[in-house]
C-alpha cells in the first residue's frame, strides 16, 4: 500500500510498505478515505518529539471503511467508520473512568519504559507518533490495523460527508475537551491562545458552552478572521501588547479562564522563546512556552488554565509563583475522545456544530508531502489540510 | 529452617549498614545527563556506609535507599489487576500459562509432584533448564517456588495476590531473586537480571495485566514479519 512515512527532520514521503494484518482478536483493518495533517504531526514533522523511527507512518486522524474483522471485534466489514487518535483498552482502571487518553494497555510493554522513566508513569498509545507513544503505524496510508475496534472506531451514517465527521478524531473532541477543561461558567471571559484547528474549535465550543466573550489570540489575520468569524474578539500579538490588552478587555480583572491551544513549538520574539528554541534545537528536550507562560500570567486569580497543547519535555522559567498565589486550576492532557466521540457525532447531524469551515486544502495522499511542506510555512493560508486517498 | 534457607531470608531483609551499589548506579547516571561539569557534585554524593539508627518505616525493604540481598539479583514489581483474585491466582498456578506473558520463559512441563521444568530462552538459540518446586501455596493469597537442587540458575520466587482498594481488582506482587552461577550461562544471567531487572519483571506483569484486563497483549507490529513491539 502506499503510505506518508517519517525519514527525520522536514523529510516526509510517500512510499510503497507492506499492507497491515490483523495482530490480535479485537483488531480491525480500514480502508482509509480521508485522513488530516494536524499541529501535533508539526512536532514530528519538525523533529521536536523523540523517539521517532526511520519509515514510521504517521497520520492520527483517519477514517474510512472496514475491510476485515478479527474475531472479538464489533465492527462488521463495510462500515464506515471514524477513529479517535488515541488506542484505548476500554476496560482498564482508566479507561473505565472515561480517562481514554491514560489507557494502561494500550502501549506495548517494550515502549513504556522511556515515558516511565520521563514522567514517571508510562503513557498510553497514540496511532502514527512517537515510539513512546507506541510507535503504531498510522492513517496517512491506504490501510490502517486499528487494534480494540470494539471501543474506539464510531461508525457513521452514509449520508454523512467525510469532511463532516473526520475531525471528530481528534481536533473537534480537543477543542471540545479543551472548553470543558476551561470550567465555563455564565459571564466568563475565555482567552484562547492559538487559532489553528484546535484553537478555533476551542473558541467555537466555549461559544456554545455559554462563554460571554471569547478572545483569540495569534498573529496570522486570516486564522483570526476565522475566529472572528466564529464569534471571538481577537488580538493579533504582532501588532498588541497581550498582557495589557487581555487587562484592559476584561475591566481590570483578567479572563476567568484561558486556553493554551499553541503548545511546545510557541512562536513569538519575546527572551524566552528565543531560549527556548536553542535549547529545542540542540535537543535539550526543551518545550518553547511563550504562549503557556503567557496565559498564566494573563488568568484572573482563582481562574482556570486548559492546556490543550502539547508538551513532551520541560519548561523552565515556568511561573509556578503565578500558578500558586493565584491560586489557578490547571486541567490539560490528551483528549479523551471515546468520551466525546458520540455527544459530537450528534451535533454535527444536528447542525449545531460545522467543522468544513476550517478545510483549505484536499490534497491526494500522494502529495502529502506538500501538504506538511505548507501547513508548515504557510500557516495562514494552510488552515488544514485534508488528504483522500481516492477510495470511497 | 534450613540453614542456607535462613541466610537466603536474611539477605532479604532490609540492611542498614550496606553498601548502596543501586544508588551509586543512579548517581552516575544522573551525573552522565548532566555533564562534566555537575559530574563531580554526584559522584561526591557517596551512600553513607554508616547510617544512624532509624525507626522502620512501612515501605517494602527491597525499596530501602541502601539495599542488598547478598548474591542474588532481586526483580520485583506490584501492578493492579482488574481481575478478581481467585482468577489471576488460577491462571498463575497453572505454571504452563507462564510463557504467555513470560518473554523469556519457552516453556513450562510439568514434571512428577509439584516439581515443573523450565524451559529459558539463552542467547544464541541456547536454552537453560530450571526445575522449579512450589514450596508455598495459599490458595487465593500466594504462591512460592525454588529451584531444585543442581538446576542451571539457583532463584525463588512468590506471588502475592491482595485485594486492592476500592474495587479495583487485584494487586499482584512478585518478587524473583536470582543467584547466577559462574560460567557462560552465569555471565549472560547476570547480564539480563542485574543489568536491567526491574525492566524485565515489570514488562511481564504488565503483559499479564494486558492479558487478564483485554484478552491479548497490546503489539505496534501491523504484519506477521514484522520486528516486535514497534521497537
Ligand atoms: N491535547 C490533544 O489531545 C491535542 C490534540 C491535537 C492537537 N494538539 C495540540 O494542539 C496544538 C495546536 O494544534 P493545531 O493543529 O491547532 O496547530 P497549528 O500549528 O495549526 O496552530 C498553532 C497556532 O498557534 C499560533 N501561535 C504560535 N505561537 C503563538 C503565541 N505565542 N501566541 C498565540 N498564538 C501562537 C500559530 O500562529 C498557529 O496558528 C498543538 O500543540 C497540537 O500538538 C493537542
Ligand atoms: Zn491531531
Ligand atoms: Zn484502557
């Protein structure tokens, strides 16, 4: 089958690899149709994230048809399905908490050990990223083995788009859990680092969740046309003070909550960037904090801090004095998209909620390596690319 | 008791006044992260030989800062299993279920009486035989063995089955000690135990807890040729 495959920094291809099997007695095989480049495989594509393996598919946003069943699985072959990113057993401690993203069995035993040692427990797995994360082959492909089928894959209607429903593998259910994080209540003010995909979906669920006034911060106009579109107030940080502005904006008292959907590869001029991106490019296992610290010192006390964006190492300067005497919650993580999946897939038929709008490019799988090449470096037109495999 | 046994019991126990070779290991790892320049800061950071006298407190000994258990290697772990305890001691006792999550462990005959061969996978194709005897069986509760006499590895084990809190299954606790000979065999033994035997012991019961909670052990190879475990 053909496949988007990882060879190191900025080197992604599309090659010829050999088709996946069923492993195990809950696995099914898809048919992938569409399948999403998203901000996570920017990390990847940007080397950022360790324990990256010459010819590793990546892809974690997929979806498509079942072609064949392994004995437990539910799913039966024909179904049109979509797959959350994250590989959840169903039946663990966490998993029966609703706590998918930290399923304990997912990973493979021999690729716990590093995130163990790093985090102090092992993390669960994800298709198509790091080996810490289990080093699963993922959805930029032709065909994908999607292990406890009888959990994760939601199958859905026909009648359906693919451009639809794709995204509620992952960012849909991010921006979402990202908003529930945020603790909403009546009258709040959300700020929300970051308008790509998950910080646009941030904006438009804690629309929906009841905030007052949501203020999206970035610094491409288009991306902040969109959130404008959406609903948001927005600051461009290249041409306003962020602090200030949030200050002024929130009559003196700071949002009441924020939500950092920016992440370890924060851009900005600001010291502490410029130190962080030395220290992230000679491999110091530094995450780029800009947009995180920035949040926390911009929250009201007593307020609420989600952080939907990713991080895999440390941070220093982090401002644990703002974190503490303000008094701040601070929720984040993987998304728990078992928990979410279905709630959406419901809003989405019933029109209460549009993903289409973010779409800017369908490419064919083929030219995937276009595709990473301009979400890369033209972020402000590239919102998000989508890539068919020309199966239906 | 017998007389090695009381020894054997004796190294087990917490001991003081040892020397800490586990965290000198931790120490000059740390001081390999850090560089150069912080290298001497740990390296000073010697175990003391000589601590005071402390009242116990309730951790396991073999977590003690300053540990040592003579000349066995010693591989423990605890997971919690969402099983009940009657299955997960069912399926350990049948010794034949071993190698299911057991990487090393080929196979498990039984022999006459509650004597059963092991069979353990050596470098190079080379297999090594333990014969092992159950030398404690609480049903539900724990299970321990020893090797024979004249086997190619001197190890005990004991498996130790609890409720855990709250409801949520089982809390299962090995423990292994091994003595590795002199020779070949005895060189790459304690290559594989003393090297990394936290690792090995916590991968099987991790597989075991794979196992038990969803019926088969979590894999990123996505063809039959594939190499294993995505690694
Ligand atoms: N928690 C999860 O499960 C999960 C799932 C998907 C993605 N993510 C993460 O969410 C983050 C965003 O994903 P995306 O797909 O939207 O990525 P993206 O790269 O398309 O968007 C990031 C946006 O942040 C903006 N930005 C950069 N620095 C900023 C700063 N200092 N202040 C304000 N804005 C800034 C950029 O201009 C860009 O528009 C990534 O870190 C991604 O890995 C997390
Ligand atoms: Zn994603
Ligand atoms: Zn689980």
């Amino acid at each position: 089958m053909r496949a988007l495959t990882w060879h190191g920094s900025h080197d992604v291809r599309v090659d010829t690899v050999p088709d996946p099997e069923i492993m195990n007695p809950r696995d099914a095989i898809i048919e992938v149709t569409s399948t999403a480049i998203c901000g996570s495989d920017l990390h990847l594509y940007d080397g950022v994230i360790p324990g990256m393996m010459s010819g590793d598919i990546l892809g974690h946003e997929f979806m498509g048809r079942v072609v064949e069943t392994g004995p437990k699985s539910t799913l039966q072959k024909g179904q049109r399905v979509v797959v959350p990113f994250t590989i959840s057993c169903g039946s663990c401690f966490f998993c029966k908490k609703h706590l998918y993203s930290a399923c304990d069995n997912s990973n493979p035993v021999e690729n716990q050990d590093i995130t163990e040692g790093l985090y102090g427990h092992a993390v669960s797995a994800l298709f198509g990223y790091s080996h810490l994360t289990g080093g699963y082959p993922g959805g930029q492909a032709e065909y994908v083995r999607v292990p406890f089928s009888d959990i994760g894959p939601i199958v859905v209607p026909d009648g359906m788009d693919d451009d639809q429903v794709l995204f509620l593998s992952d960012i849909l259910p991010t921006g979402w859990m990202a908003a529930v994080n945020a603790d909403i209540e009546e009258g709040d003010t959300v700020a929300v680092w970051g308008c790509g995909p998950v910080g646009l979906f941030a904006v438009q669920s804690a629309l929906l969740m009841g905030a007052a006034r949501v203020i999206a911060i970035d610094h491409y106009p288009n991306r902040l046309a969109l959130a404008r579109k959406l609903g948001a107030d927005v600051i461009d940080y290249k041409q306003t003070h962020v602090l200030e502005a949030l200050m002024e904006m929130s009559g003196g008292l700071g949002p009441d909550a924020v939500i950092d959907a920016v992440g370890m590869e924060s851009h900005g001029f600001a010291p502490d960037t410029v130190l962080d991106n030395i220290k992230q490019t000679v491999g110091f296992g530094a995450d780029s904090g800009h947009a995180l610290r920035e949040a926390l010192m911009a929250v009201r006390k007593g307020g609420r801090v989600s952080i939907p964006g990713v991080y895999g190492g440390f941070l220093d300067k982090f401002p644990t004095g703002a974190l503490m005497e303000k008094g701040l919650q601070v929720k984040t993580g993987q998304t728990h998209v078992q928990h979410y999946i279905s709630e959406l897939l419901k809003r989405i038929e019933d029109g209460e909620i549009d993903t289409t709008f973010l779409i800017s490019h369908r490419l064919p799988l083929e030219e995937a390596p276009k595709g990473y090449y301009n979400f890369k470096n033209n972020q402000d037109d590239w919102t998000k690319v989508v890539l068919k495999t020309g199966k239906s | 008791m017998r007389r090695d046994e009381w020894r054997r019991r004796e190294h087990w126990r917490r001991h003081g006044h040892d020397r800490g070779g586990n965290t000198e290991w931790i120490a000059l790892g740390a001081a390999a992260l850090i560089g150069a320049a912080g290298a001497a800061y740990y390296l000073q950071q010697q175990p003391q030989r000589h601590q005071a006298h402390r009242p116990p407190d309730s951790a396991p000994g073999r977590t003690a800062r300053q540990r040592t258990f003579g000349r066995y290697a010693v591989v423990s772990r605890t997971v919690t299993i969402d099983r009940p305890r009657t299955q997960l001691y069912g399926f350990w006792r049948d010794f034949q279920n071993l190698p299911q999550f057991m990487e090393n462990v080929k196979a498990v005959t039984p022999l006459d009486g509650e004597v059963t061969r092991w069979t353990i996978e050596g470098p190079m194709g080379r297999d090594v035989q333990v014969e092992t005897r159950i030398v404690e069986d609480r049903p539900n509760e724990l299970i321990a063995w020893r090797s024979v006499e004249g086997s190619d590895i001197d190890t005990e084990g004991r498996v130790r089955f609890r409720d855990a809190p709250g409801g949520r299954g089982t809390e299962v606790e090995a423990v292994v000690a091994y003595d590795a000979p002199g020779g070949e065999i005895g060189r790459w033994i304690a290559t594989i135990f003393q090297k990394e035997p936290a690792i090995q012991g916590r991968r099987e019961l991790k597989r075991l807890k794979m196992l038990m909670e969803t019926g088969e052990i979590a894999t990123s190879r996505n063809h039959h040729s594939a190499r294993r475990g995505g690694q």
